[in-house]
C-alpha cells in the first residue's frame, strides 16, 4: 500500500503545495534549505498540525481531510516518528522508553518488555536496558530512539534529520544501521535530511524543496 499527500501544509504564513505518494519499502528523502517547509511536512502527516487543504491517505484510510472535516488524531495513525532532537524520557531507563508507546497502546507489559528488548538488540544496544537516556551516547540515544519506532510496528516511518544531533563517529555507524533497519520495514519511509551522504546511502527517491 501507499502513502499519499496531496494538498497544501503550512505552518504559520508559510505554506507549500505537495504532491508526494510513497510506496511500502520506498524511502523518500525531502532535501532542501532551513525554513523550505521538510519539518511541517513531518509534522503534518504525524499529525501534530493540520493540512491547510488537501487529503492525506494511508493505506487507504483518510487521517486529514480539511473539506470533509476528517481528521485522525496522531496516536490513531499507524506511524511513528523519530525527531531530529530525539525526544527521550529522561526519567525512565532505555527499555521503558522503548516500550512507553506500546503499553500506551494498551500492550501487556511482559509482551511489550520482550518485544522492546528485541528491538534494543537490533539497533545494537543489548546491554543498555536498565540505563537512563543522560548516561549514554548521543548515537546510542538516537538508537534507542529508532527503537521506540520500530518497536510499534508502523506503516509509515518519518525520520526528521535523524543523525544530525549526534557526533561523526556516531553519525557513521548509524549510516551503517539505518540502511539494513529500513530493508526489513514493510511500510513507507519518509527522510528529512539536508546531508547528500545520508540521501546517498538510504533514500530511493529525492523531493528537492
């Protein structure tokens, strides 16, 4: 299936007209200057602000539909989002983090446990459960927060300048990860980057903006 925007997003007095359709197992990466609109793109389809006009479908299902006043909350769609200033708790351990999306989904805490310790192993991070977000790495919190992601199982997976808040050494290795973690996602990908190397190395398609 597919991801579809058609329509104007905006954000302020800023706005820009799109017309954009990523299949499953596409990854789209959105380039572009500071302030030419990727974020409001990654914020509208999360859900967190409105399109001005226009229909954004998954799979089908309608999540904004200004004409028709449809709208599906953010924790309604089948998306995730990993921010470009990750956005941990830092009172709670890495594995808690991971889970906290699925026990809000009402997931039984052991399945939820387990399936985020699945997730931690992934992305490489085994052994790091019990920490705390401010006692580990910039790259291994990036980690973790892919994690939180992939742990529930989305149709659709944005990824807002995912490895521009860590350090270089960190930056290759998440390079490295990223590519084999998107290979085995069955949803639809969306990228914001503003890096050629990140493009280069995990996008199959490019928006220019």
């Amino acid at each position: 299936m597919t991801l579809s925007l058609n329509g104007i997003v905006g954000r302020g007095e800023f706005e820009r007209m799109l017309d954009i359709s990523v299949a499953d197992g596409e990854v789209l990466a959105i380039t572009g200057p500071n302030g030419s609109g990727k974020s409001t793109v990654i914020h509208t389809i999360a859900g967190l602000i409105p399109l001005r006009s226009g229909k954004l479908q998954s799979d089908g299902t309608t999540w904004d539909e200004p004409a028709t006043n449809t709208w599906i909350a953010s924790e309604n769609r089948t998306c995730a989002v990993v921010f470009q200033d990750i956005r941990l708790f830092a009172h709670m351990s890495v594995i808690s983090n991971v889970a906290y999306g699925l026990r809000a989904r009402g997931v039984r805490k052991d399945e939820a446990l387990s399936r985020s310790e699945t997730l931690l192993a992934r992305v490489g991070l085994t052994s790091f459960g019990n920490r705390r977000p401010n006692d580990i790495s910039g790259g291994e919190r990036q980690r973790v927060a892919l994690a939180r992601a992939l742990v529930l199982e989305p149709r659709v997976l944005l990824l807002d300048e995912p490895l521009s808040a860590v350090d270089a050494a960190s930056r290759s290795g998440l390079r490295e990860l990223l590519p084999e973690l998107l290979s085995g996602f069955a949803g639809s990908t969306i990228l914001v980057s503003h890096d050629p190397a990140d493009v280069e190395a995990l996008a199959s398609a490019t928006l220019q903006f």
